[in-house]
C-alpha cells in the first residue's frame, strides 16, 4: 500500500527529507550487513516538497560537485508555484535558489523525470532556470538572488530538456522542437547556445526526430534519429560541435515490410476548434484502399494534458494496435489536440480546469476535415478508444458527443478524478472547491457518470481489479449510472490485473468489439494473438 491523496483532502502525505551520512567504506567492519549511519540531518523547507513519486523519491535532485549541497525543487499544491533550494548537508541549513509561479500550474520542463532536465547550477552560484514565463518554454540565467540576468533562448517554439552544460567554455545543450520552419514542429532537435546568449547553433541539422543519450563526460553523444516511417539511424556525434564520428546502426525493419506488408503512418494537419491553430496527427489507412468505398474511422485518444494521444516522441513506431485495427479496415487516427504539450504555454493551458473537454471538439472537427479530404470515411462509422485518462476521453466522447461517436472501448479510465491522485488531478483541474448551497463541486461536472444518462452507442467498459493506479471503483460508479439509466453496455472486470491490461485476450477484445459493432462484420471465435516465430 501507499499514501494516496485525493483532491479535497485536508490531509495530504509530505515527504519527509533527511541527509543521512554512512561510515567511510574502509571503517565498515567486514562483518556488517551494512555501514553505520554515522549522520542524519533533518532538511526543513520554506515549501514542504509535494511526494513527487508513489514511493516518496525526490526525482527532480542533485548533488553538487563537492556533496556539502543538496538542491531540491518543491512545489505547491496544485502546482503552482516551483522553488529551487540548496540545503547545506551538514547543517540542514537552506537557501531559495529560483522561484516560479503560474496562474494555471508550472512544470519542471518535458525532460526526464530521473534527471534534473529544467536546471542547472553554477559553480558561482547562478542557475540555469527552464521556464515557460514568456509564453514559450525557454532558458534562462538568473542570479545567485533568483533574478533574471538575462534570458538565453526566446521565440515561438519550445525547449524541451537541458542535456549537458559545458561550464568551463560557457556552453548549455539543449533539445527544442517547433524551431526549423520547414519541419515537424513536433521533432526535436539538438542545440548549443553561450551563457551570453549569443551563438544560438543547431548540431543536428538532419530532417527528423532526435533522441540524444549524452556521454557522462560530456565529449560525445549518441544520437537515434528517425521520421514516423523511415528506420531509426544510431550515429555517435561530437559532444562539441555534434559532426558524426561514426555511424552505429540502422534499425532492420524488413520483416515487417515483408511478413505483414508493413505500412507506416502518415503525418497530417488540420485546423482546431477555432479554424486557425494548426494540429498534427497520425493516420493509418486499410491497406489497399478503395478511393470509392466506406471506411470506418477510429481515433486513438490519449487526452493528457501532460502527454498527447501521438506519445512522447514524433519518432518511428511500427503502429502497434492503431495499424493492425487498419489491416482489419479501419482508418485509424491520433491526434494531438489542444490542451497537450511540446507546442506553447497557451495550447498546454487550453482546457485547464475543464476535464471533460478532453480535446473532443477537435478530434470532431479533425475527423470531419479528414473525412472532406477523404471521401471514403464513413462520418456515421465514429469509433473511439483509449486506455487510463484515454478510457476516461473515450467515456466522455460516447456520454457528451452520443451522435457522433458510435462505439468506444475504454479500458481503466479515471472517469471521476475526485477519486484520482491530487498530483495530476488537482494539478489540471484546481483545487476541489465545494459548493455548499447547491451540494456540488467543480469537479462533478467532469465526472463521466455525471453524463451515463446520454449513451445512445456500444460500449465497452474494462478495469483490472488490482489496478493500483486508477481505481476500479470509478468505472463501477460509471456501471451504477448506467443500470440506473436502463442502458445496455458490456463491461470486462479482469481479475487480479492491475493498471495496463495489454494482454492478448483484452486487445483482441478490443479488436472484436470494433469489428462487430462498427464494421459490421462477425469476428472469428476464439481469435488467439500469438507472437510471431523467430
């Protein structure tokens, strides 16, 4: 088990942060299991860090060179406002580094959560601060007070990690996306920018999407460089000006192409809800399309607001369950919507503290566009599914659109986030107020069974009864509306299955429940996924 915080709480778990000392190795007695603690410094904080993991770790942590400093970043319920502070090891003793603050919530950048990605300090005592104050996500270099020095990167696109400081030459390295005009605004890209803020360089000017793994030293990094539909290339690259030293490896994907008659996604762009704002998606299509057929169309939610439908990365992907629900004749989508990261602070913000828009009205407007382009999807054969808050899109999509999404599999959705963790919920959607003279509160609206009453399609309800992330009791609360609403739906309760259900049986499930009810064909009984031979 573990503490887990729901919104309204008045009582929330804080982690409790000490620096503990061992014995040096050469005085542990050769006997012991373990080394003595032999120091245990309790660190107060002027903002009590939020338990920023199930476990109570502090992901977002460093030490500094010589161990006498440890920096941590805290925030405030709800997220808020962010502090960077030094805490002085031996005496707990502690300092405000950097300070940021939101009217909607901050982040601690798009990087990894295992790594400092959003700042850096110096050995002088400035700080390399990510921000997204100006509207955009940027560096800057503030003093050893918190002010802002001055601000190194600006523009209408985004960075998304620090990777490697180079203090020595003045010298930050960075991956960014939307930069390159005549690119994806969703790859990204490496950079190199002096602490002046002068030399702004791209150092890997290939057209793509760039995952970089840099060196401990910091003299070379590896680069994996892929568009949706071309294979991964590893190159190893100078850490200095990021010329390939040599090339390691291209990614085999010819048995795909071969033995499944592999057929990458392709990237599209339409218009969002307000006919002006550019969004990007992947589309898969059966194969061998008939210009003059029908074709029902899915789309593959996944709302966020911290990750969209499309994933982390704009990279190759083989399509996974999108590709083969189009081999069975399906034109699949996803879709980045407004309301999801790597774009700017204002698209990220969009439907803040209104949960149940979950980027609909542009999978709705999307899918009508695509339909205009492609005359062969059927606008009365909707379909829709997602897992975890995509369970949670897919719900709300068949209860507040019911005439135009006919069928959705949802698997574990958070369909009432009043019984999700503050950490996320409390994050997107505020604090939970209550509203005393009407008896409710501003999150009841976004509840799904606030809205069972409107089914009018198929639908499929799955929850593992283990799920240690999203509980099942919110889905069973969705079942209870329904049978009240005398509403026929089908439900899977997996037994001792926790959050995932990525097994074969549930995704064959999936594919069964689409075939009948949205392509109108009978799926064959008993239909095993296995995996292939070799």
């Amino acid at each position: 088990s573990y503490p887990y915080a729901l919104p309204g709480d008045s009582v929330i778990p804080f982690p409790n942060v000490h620096v503990i000392t061992l014995e040096p190795p050469e005085a542990v007695d050769s006997d012991a299991a373990l080394p003595r603690v032999v120091g245990n410094v309790a660190v107060t904080f002027p903002m009590r860090p939020l338990q920023s993991s199930f476990q109570g770790s502090l992901p977002d942590s460093a030490w500094s060179e010589d161990g006498s400093t440890l920096y941590v970043t805290s925030t405030t319920r709800a997220y808020k406002d962010m502090f960077l502070t030094a805490v002085d090891v031996n005496t707990g003793q502690h300092r405000q580094l950097a300070h940021e603050t939101s009217k909607t919530y901050v982040e601690m950048s798009h990087g990894s959560r295992l790594d400092p990605a959003s700042w850096y300090v110096f050995g002088d005592g400035n700080v390399l601060w990510w921000s997204q104050r100006d509207g955009w996500a940027h560096l800057y270099l503030l003093d050893e007070g918190g002010a802002v020095e001055r601000q190194l990167t600006s523009g209408p696109w985004m960075v998304e990690r620090v990777v490697h400081v180079d203090e020595p030459r003045g010298q930050v390295y960075f991956v960014a996306r939307g930069r390159e005009a005549d690119r994806l605004v969703y790859e990204a890209y490496l950079y190199r920018v002096n602490l002046d803020g002068s030399g702004l360089t791209l150092l890997t000017p290939e057209d793509g999407h760039h995952d970089i793994t840099w060196s401990p030293d910091g003299s070379v990094f590896v680069d994996r460089v892929s568009k949706i539909g071309s294979a991964p290339e590893s190159l190893l690259r100078s850490g200095r000006d990021g010329r390939v030293l040599l090339p390691l490896e291209t990614a085999d994907i010819h048995r795909l192409e071969e033995e499944i008659g592999f057929q990458p996604a392709e990237v599209f762009t339409v218009k969002a809800r307000d006919g002006v704002t550019d969004l990007y998606g992947l589309i898969y299509f059966p194969p061998d399309v008939d210009p003059n057929g029908s074709y029902p169309i899915i789309t593959h939610i996944y709302p966020g607001p911290q990750v969209g439908s499309v994933g982390r990365t704009w990279d190759f992907r083989s399509g996974g369950d999108d590709f083969a629900l189009a081999q069975l004749g399906f034109v699949v989508i996803q879709l980045d919507h407004l309301g999801t990261p790597w774009r700017s602070k204002a698209f990220h913000d969009n439907y803040y503290g209104d949960f149940n828009d979950n980027g609909l009205p542009d999978h709705i407007t999307a899918i009508r566009q695509l339909a205009a382009r492609y005359p062969f999807i059927d606008l009365d054969r909707v379909g829709i599914y997602g897992h975890s808050g995509g369970g949670f899109a897919t719900t709300d999509a068949m209860f507040r659109f019911p005439d135009f999404f006919k069928v959705g599999v949802a698997g574990a959705g958070n369909h009432d986030n009043r019984s999700y963790n503050i950490y996320w919920a409390e994050k997107y959607q505020g604090e939970l107020v209550r509203d005393t003279v009407k008896g409710t509160d501003n999150f009841e609206e976004e509840a799904n069974k606030s809205h069972a009453a409107n089914l009018k399609g198929k639908l499929l309800l799955m929850h593992g009864d283990m799920d240690d992330n999203v509980h099942p009791a919110m889905t069973i609360q969705v079942v209870d509306e329904l049978i009240k609403a005398n509403k026929d739906f089908d439900l899977i309760i997996a037994p001792n299955r926790a959050h995932g259900l990525n097994e074969p049986y549930f995704v064959r499930r999936r594919w069964d429940f689409f075939v009948e009810h949205l392509l109108g064909q009978e799926p064959p009984a008993g239909y095993e996924i296995k995996r292939p031979e070799g």
